[in-house]
C-alpha cells in the first residue's frame, strides 16, 4: 500500500458518504417539494444520486474510480441548490423563523 493509494482510499470514502448523504436527503423530501420550487423531480434526482452512490461505492471497493468525481458533482449540486430551495418549499415560518 502506498500513500497515494491511502489518500485516494479517503477521498473516494468522502465522496461515498456525500453521495449517501445527497441521497438520503432527496428520499426524505416529498415530490411536490421538487415541483413547486422548479427544480426537476424527485425521481431524476434520486436516479442521478443513485447511480452516483453505487459508482462511488465501487470506487471504495475496487480503489479506483474515474467518474466518482460525477457522482460528487451531482451530489454538491444536490446539496448547495436543490436541497435548500426543497426543504423550504410549502413552509410558512415567520420572518423570524418557527416560535
């Protein structure tokens, strides 16, 4: 083992758990959340963040992986735009949050 191989072992595990954690969150939120902020649907982004999760894992598993760097994109995607703009989707807080 070297500590090229040590290093790349730990950013494909980074990437394998931002992926994870990208698909938990599309799962959780409801469908009309995606529609009602315009941001596709639930089901392409579960399917992007899927497959992305699985070429991730495979990336740990064999330790060496081209397109995990896809799967991170879309996962960063997911998480910077998306994700913020669905979770406030239908909320109906106050100027000064929930009380």
């Amino acid at each position: 083992m070297s500590f090229m191989w040590l290093v790349y072992q730990i950013i494909y595990i980074a990437i394998f758990v931002t992926s994870l954690f990208a698909l938990i969150e599309a799962l959780r939120t409801p469908a009309p959340a995606y529609e009602a902020m315009d941001k596709q649907t639930k089901k392409l982004w579960v399917i992007l963040l899927g497959v992305g999760t699985l070429i991730s894992l495979l990336a740990v598993v064999s330790g060496s992986g081209m397109l995990t760097f896809l799967a991170l994109i879309a996962a960063l995607v997911f998480i910077v735009d998306v994700r913020p703009a669905v979770r406030g989707a239908g909320r109906s807080d106050g100027p000064y949050g929930r009380w």
